[in-house]
C-alpha cells in the first residue's frame, strides 16, 4: 500500500502485530499440547476410517458379485472364448503365410528391447587350432557350432580323399571338436571301473590316428566286448563303408548288451546314472551310423526301417538331428508325402531350423508348380496362388542360409562337408548341398524355379545383416567361424 521509500501501511502494521501475537501465544507449551492432542485425534481417525472403508467396499463387491446372473458369466465366457479364438486363427494365417510366430516376433523385435533383454549369447567352442591366428580367433564373437548330422566316415571316406589328392580335408579346428565330442559322449565318470574304458578314455585324448587305433585294438585285448573300440575302429580304420559296417555290427551287440545291464542298475546312484547315459550314448550313435552304412550301400528303406525305430526309441534325443539323416533317405526314395510329414513334426516355431528344414520344404512346394514354371509366363499372367507358395518358401529358406543357392545352382564349387557346421553358415550351405543337389536336379524345373526367384530375398530385405524378416538378424561372427570349419 505504498512505494516501499515513505512510512510504513497502518494496515500493514497491525496485521504484523496480531500475526506476532499469535506466534508467541503458539509456542506456549499449553498449546503445543493441544495441537498433539488435535494430531493424534486426527490420526486414530484415520486408522478406524481405513477399515470401515476397505469393509464398505468389499460388502459392496459381495453385494454386487452376488447380484450377477448365469446369463453375465455365459457372456463372459463367450466373449473371451471368441477372442481367443480370433487371437489363434490370426496367429495360424500369420504362420502359413510367414513362417513364424507374430506373438514371438513381436515379443522378440518389441518387447525384449524395452524391458531391456538381449538375446543370449550361444556358447563359444571350447577351443581353436594352434597357429598364429590365435589372437583373432579369441577375439571372434561366439558362434555355436552343430554336429553335422551327415559327416562322413574318416577312414572310409575322408582318408580315401585325403590318399587320392593329397589335400587335408578336414580342419584342425573342426577335428578338435570332434575329439571334444567323443570324449562328452563316449566317456563317464565309471571308466576306471572297467580297464577297457580307462584305455578308450584315453584313446579319445589322443591327437595320432594311429594312436587312437592301437588304443582301441589294447581295449578289445582287455574286453571283447568293448562297445567304443569297435566304434573308433569303425570311424578310423575301415577304409570302406563294407568294413565300416561289420565293425559297427559288432558294436552294436556289445553295446546292447552294456546298455540292458545298466539299464537295470541306473537307479542304484548318480555314478551309474551317468554311465546308461554313456551307454545311451553309444548305443544311439551306433545305429545311427549304421543307418548311414546303409543309406551309403544302397539299402535305403533298411535305413528309413533304423531312423525310424531309433527315433520311436529315443523321442528325447532330437537334438541329434536323426530326422534330417531321414529327411534325405526319404527323398532318395522320392516318398514325398513322408518327406511331408517330417516336415510338420519338426518344421516347428519352437524348434531350431536348418538348411534341411528350410530348404526340403522350399523343394517341395517348388516341385508342384516347377515343371510348368516359366519366367515369361508368370510376368504376363501373374503369379498363381501356388506359385506364390513356392516362391515364399524360397525366400523363406534364402534367408535362412543365403550360402546355399550358389551351390545348388553350381556356381560355386562343393567340397566334402566337415563334420561339423555353422548353422546358417557356409559350412552347413556345403553340408546341405553335397548330398541335396540331386535331389533338386531329380525333380524338373526346381532349379530353374530357384535361378528365378532367390535373389528376390534381398530385394525384400534390403540389409539382410542388419535386420530379419522371419529369422533373427543374421550372425556377425558367421564368416571367421566358417574360416575355421572350412579348409582353406
């Protein structure tokens, strides 16, 4: 009520002294009593309030859930039921049409990023070959690394190279991994139970072939019917699928019978646990290798006759990957629709793809429009609803593994495939091809249909590395490890 410069407000000053009047009077300790005794009367207020509210309002919920009719609980049941139902028939046409789960892509590419996930890292193998490029390869990002399920045999078929060219055709690296391989699942704990087993455990460790194979013979001196040693004999030895073949008989009646003793002493302790593991082990890849001797020989359905039996046995191993060893037995014998129905067991979106899956099903939806597929046609007239099928599961399977189609159209040159692979890599691109070719040149047009139509993937997916359409985006590590599997 003035400038600030001349006397003070008269106002200004009797409300100044009434506020201080009533400060001191505040702090009397009279008053400061009654303000505690006003908060506490407040505060017990509230705690009584609380409860009386929280049992108002479930009175009301009982009131009211009592008071709904059966119709309200049918429409609920209804209305959820018809959205479920929409929310599954949406998530099977985004499935036929794309190949993979909408939920899991957008709870991959969406949800993940937000909640601050990543995608873990597989397990790096347990180690790289000895030279000067050791630096690097610790510094290479992880990759997993597979068991090719259709490796070939060493002494039959990769020595009988390696004496006609001169050429190593396996790795360091990629024998390295084997070794690791056999040790994991030809090994236990209970070896120094049985003098045959301490000698194979060993056998394993050893880097000289012929080492390996004088190991064996000194466990068969000891034990007759040491299932391993026929087994290493079989790989090493043998240097023809005929030999191969007697020696994996004789593993095969010895490992039976190690394989019904543990069988009935396994639940005796964890030591005899792990030895029907072993057991298990052996006893699966045996047969394994004995349906490939027949595939190799000629006597394909006796080798559809032991995939199938072994899969039927053993439905917990598929991780062995024994379908995609039917997969191609089943083609050599064009039994088409059982290639089919492989398919709809294993080409899953909860399980992991390859080059097998990928590709089989591109083939045969190639196979019903391929041999009337002409370029020139489909440009004029368009693309028929079949057609479209073929050229989206190609797409589909390039990529996948974008390796592959310059080996089934031969413009580069096969190797023999190692004996293991980099899923999605170049490696498992060989693998594939070396025994799949035929099957592509056996149905007409399928490769013309491919020539067509792969490159159209990358059109669809301008950067193919950086980000997927219906796989992850694809592996940075890739070529270093393929470096590693592949020979030079």
């Amino acid at each position: 009520c003035g400038s600030g410069r001349g006397p003070p407000c008269p106002r200004a000053a009797s409300a100044f002294r009434r506020w201080e009047q009533l400060r001191r009077r505040a702090a009397t300790p009279w008053a400061r009593g009654l303000l505690a005794v006003a908060a506490g009367l407040g505060l017990l207020y509230a705690v009584l309030r609380v409860p009386v509210r929280l049992r108002d309002g479930l009175a009301a919920v009982t009131v009211f859930l009592s008071t709904l009719t059966p119709k309200f609980y049918f429409a609920l049941t209804v209305t959820s039921s018809f959205i479920s139902g929409l929310i599954f028939v949406f998530e099977w046409w985004h499935f036929r049409k794309y190949g993979t789960s909408f939920i899991e892509q957008v709870s991959v590419s969406h949800l993940r990023p937000l909640i601050g996930g990543a995608e873990n890292s597989s397990p790096a193998p347990a180690a790289f070959s000895a030279g000067e490029n050791e630096t690097s390869r610790q510094n290479m990002p992880e990759c997993k690394v597979w068991r090719n399920p259709l490796n070939l045999f060493r002494g039959a078929e990769y020595s009988r190279y390696l004496w006609v060219t001169g050429k190593e055709p396996l790795t360091y690296y990629d024998m390295n991994l084997s070794a690791q391989d056999h040790q994991t699942f030809f090994t236990c704990d209970t070896d120094a139970l049985r003098p045959s087993d301490t000698v194979m455990q060993k056998a394993w460790r050893e880097r000289n072939p012929q080492a390996r194979i004088k190991a064996a013979y000194q466990a068969l001196e000891l034990n007759n019917d040491c299932a391993t040693a026929y087994v290493l004999l079989a790989e090493e030895e043998a240097t023809t699928i005929v030999d191969a073949e007697k020696y994996f008989k004789q593993a095969l009646k010895a490992g039976e019978m190690i394989y019904r003793k543990s069988q009935n002493c396994h639940s005796q302790s964890p030591q005899h646990e792990a030895q029907l593991r072993r057991d298990t082990n052996v006893l699966v890849y045996v047969k394994r290798r004995l349906a490939m001797c027949a595939r190799k020989l000629g006597r394909i359905r006796e080798a559809v006759k032991i995939m199938r039996d072994l899969m039927k046995e053993f439905p917990l191993l598929s991780m062995l990957n024994i379908h995609e060893n039917l997969l191609e037995a089943l083609l050599e014998l064009q039994a088409y629709a059982d290639v089919q129905a492989v398919l709809a067991k294993y080409d899953d979106i909860s399980l992991p793809k390859s080059a097998a899956i990928c590709y089989t099903a591109a083939l045969l939806k190639a196979r019903a429009v391929s041999e009337r597929f002409s370029p020139e046609t489909a440009s004029k007239r368009g693309l028929s609803t079949a057609e479209i099928n073929a050229v989206e599961a190609i797409h589909r399977a390039v990529e996948f593994n974008p390796h592959v189609p310059k080996y089934l159209l031969e413009m580069k040159s096969l190797v023999l495939p190692p004996e293991h692979i980099l899923k999605r890599g170049d490696s498992e691109a060989v693998a594939y091809a070396f025994f799949h070719l035929q099957h592509w040149k056996r149905i007409e047009g399928a490769l013309n249909l491919l020539h067509c139509t792969w490159e159209g993937t990358f059109r669809m997916i301008p950067y193919p590395l950086e980000k997927g359409h219906l796989f992850y985006p694809y592996p940075s590590c890739t070529e270093t490890a393929d470096r590693e599997l592949l020979p030079s």
